[in-house]
C-alpha cells in the first residue's frame, strides 16, 4: 500500500471536534442530519461519512469498566472513506461543500478540529 499523501490510494480520515460554546447539540445534530450527511455522502468520491457524538470516556483499561461524561477530549467525531485526495480536494471546492462548511463553522470550534489520515494495521 503506498503511504503517500497524493495519488489514487483510498484514504480513511477521522475528524475529531467540538462545538462553539454557544452552539446547541440539538440544533447541530439536526442540522448535521438534514444538511451536512445527505450533501457529503452523494459527493463524487466519498465511499464513506459517519458522524458520532462522544456519549462518553472508558475510565480504565481493565473490568470493572466505567464510564464518564465529564471532560470527554472532543464531543463530536468523524469516520470518513473517500477514493483519494484528489477525490476529497474535488468535493471540498464544490459549490455544495461550500454551503455546507459555511453552516459548519456556525456551530464548530475550528480551533478544536483534528483531523486524522489513518491506515488499517
């Protein structure tokens, strides 16, 4: 597998946020329903766009697990699978992606945003 950046190899993506302060989970999860998951996923070039709330942090690698909902690193996360980069720098400079990165910023700390190119062992 090649491990270059460029190229038509597929890449696996996680993104990894918050949202602003003032921002409301109900409304963005609406919104991230109803907007940001239908454009994405019928963009040419995404295979894959999951979108997930933290609901909560494993305290502990050993049973008895538990569990927290205080001071979880990021509340919202990304898994995403497009064909390539040149397939994800296509989509993200449409028109649609635009609208939709536009909404985005309106709710997402982009300071917190992390995103990860990552590749199965």
């Amino acid at each position: 597998m090649a491990r270059g950046f460029r190229g038509s190899v597929e890449m696996k993506l996680v993104a990894m946020y918050n949202l602003k302060k003032k921002a409301n989970l109900e409304e963005f999860k609406r919104w991230s329903r109803e907007v940001d998951q239908k454009v994405t996923s019928g963009l040419p070039g995404y295979k894959r766009f999951d979108i997930f709330e933290v609901a909560a942090l494993l305290d502990g690698s050993k049973p008895p697990y538990r569990y927290t909902e205080l001071n979880t690193p990021y509340k919202i996360i990304e898994f995403i699978e497009v064909e390539s980069q040149e397939a994800l720098e296509r989509s993200q400079s449409s028109p649609a992606m635009n609208r939709v990165m536009k909404e985005w910023s309106d709710f997402v700390d982009e300071s917190s945003v992390k995103i990860l190119r990552v590749e199965q062992i």
